[in-house]
C-alpha cells in the first residue's frame, strides 16, 4: 500500500490553489505531483464551469475527475459526470431574474462558454482577460444541461480577484439578491456566495462535499480532506474528515490554517498537514 492510497485531496481553486492573481505557485505543482506519485488521489473542487476552467484543464496534475460547478458536475476526458441539472426552466428563470436586478450581471455558465444575457462591454473584456470563451445567450439554440446561472456585481477589474470585495452598499445588494431568490425559487435552488460580489445558483441538494463524498465513493478512499477560502467551500469543509483553509482565506477564523495562498497552500496541507494527520492514525 502507498502513502497516501487511503485518501481523496479536493482543493477548491481560486485563492485556494492560486495565488489572488490566479497563477498557480509552482510549489502547489511541485507538491501535487508528490501526492499523486505515493497514491493520494487528488481534484479540484471548483464554482468554476468548464468553460471558465477550461485554460487550467491540462495544467494541473490530478488523477480523479475535475469537480465543477460547486459540484453540479464532474468533467473528465471531455465528458460532464454526475450532473445534477437546475429543475427550473431556462429561460423563463434568467428572464425573471434580470427583471428583479436590472443592475446586475446575469449569465448562465454552460460547458463550451459562458452566455450573458445582454450586452456589457466591461463584462465582454472580463471574460477576455480571464481567457473565458463568452457568448450572448440565444435560448433556441442552447441544449446544454441548465446547471448554473450567476447575479454578479459591477466589473471594476478585470481580474477574479477583483469581485472579493465591495463598498457597504454593494455588499448589501448582493445580500438582498440571495433573500429575493430564497424567497422566489424555494427549496428548488441552492445559493452560493463565491465571493463578496458573486452568487451562484444551482439545483437544490448540490454542494462541493456531495460531489467529493460521491468521488470518494467511487474511488474508494477512506479518508477526505478538503481545502477551500470562501463561504461557497463552508459546507465542504465542515463535512470533510479534516479541512484546511489559508490564512489569507475568508474563512480562516472557522478552520485550522496553512500558509497563504500565493505561498502554496495547498503544498502545506500536504508536505505539513497530512503527515500529521498520518501519524495520529
């Protein structure tokens, strides 16, 4: 038996395996490779939709399937996996939603791009830098499975890092848009808050640690650890076996702490943490 054949590392990606500025620290690369070569089964644990995630598909080392779309989905050798579609109807939904917040951003995350709902020049040069393919949404010819729409705030950067904060006011916004869709859509969504200025939408019952459990099920391993920043990873860190959060993350008051982010987090969970963990075993 190897190291680490007993264990399933899920990583969520954005201040978590990257730095603010979305590189990957070559540390985290270094450390990836070292868990997998001694039997750790490792994936990322991402809100990002293939498309948005497309850039990294080849740059990670992982030997699990990718877990996207805050665990709509799975995506491996081009296929989507274990997909848990919104029970809700298209377009009816997103036109509904961009009524009641005429000021925001809405766009619908799909698989070969991401599609917004009208035109914004800020949002078209968002999705240039982030190297994301972007589309205006046309209903008649979308067939892909509907598993995640977004309500954004104002683009002030061109960076992902840049919606991790706001003024007062904005934040109070994106506060009121999660209690108009609580209160308009039921127990037919769930709502994740990505970052201060972001909230996602998904069917209800998804979640990073559904999708990590049901991984872990399939890969047979015995124990999961789950790394994650922001309150979109709360539940996958309180349901993992042991969970570790950076210390620059938003939530690192709530979950034991490695090293910031830009300084290989992810790197200290494994070169430090497991080890420990290991050891108490």
């Amino acid at each position: 038996m190897s190291l680490y054949s007993d264990i399933l590392l899920t990583v969520d990606f954005d201040r978590t395996l990257t730095a603010p500025d979305s590189t990957i620290p070559a540390r985290n690369l270094e450390a990836i490779r070292y868990f997998m070569d001694n039997g750790g089964a490792f994936t990322v644990n991402t809100g990002r939709s293939v498309a948005m995630f497309r850039p990294y598909l080849d740059k990670i080392p992982h030997n699990a399937p990718f877990l996207l779309y805050n665990g709509a989905a799975a995506y491996q050798d081009g296929e989507l996996r274990l997909v848990h579609p919104i029970e809700l109807p298209l377009r009816e939904t997103l036109e509904e939603v961009r009524a009641a917040f005429p000021g925001l951003n809405v766009e619908l995350q799909g698989v070969a791009a991401h599609f917004r709902l009208e035109e914004n020049p800020d949002w078209d040069k968002f999705y240039e830098a982030v190297n994301c393919r972007h589309e205006r949404l046309r209903y008649q010819d979308f067939s892909e499975p509907f598993l995640k729409f977004s309500v954004f705030g104002k683009i002030r950067e061109y960076t992902v890092d840049g919606l991790f904060s706001g003024t007062p006011e904005e934040l109070a916004q994106m506060d009121a848009v999660e209690e108009w869709l609580h209160g308009r859509y039921g127990d037919k969504i769930d709502i994740f808050r990505a970052a201060p200025r972001i909230v996602d939408i998904q069917t209800h019952g998804v979640s990073k640690i559904r999708a990590a459990r049901e991984l872990q099920q399939t890969l047979g391993r015995s124990t999961l650890i789950c790394v994650g920043d922001a309150e979109n990873d709360r539940l996958m860190l309180e349901g993992a076996d042991y969970a570790f959060c950076p210390a620059d993350g938003l939530l690192h008051k709530d979950f034991p702490n490695v090293c910031p982010c830009s300084q290989g987090a992810v790197a200290d969970v494994i070169y430090e943490k497991i080890p420990e963990i290991l050891k108490k075993s």
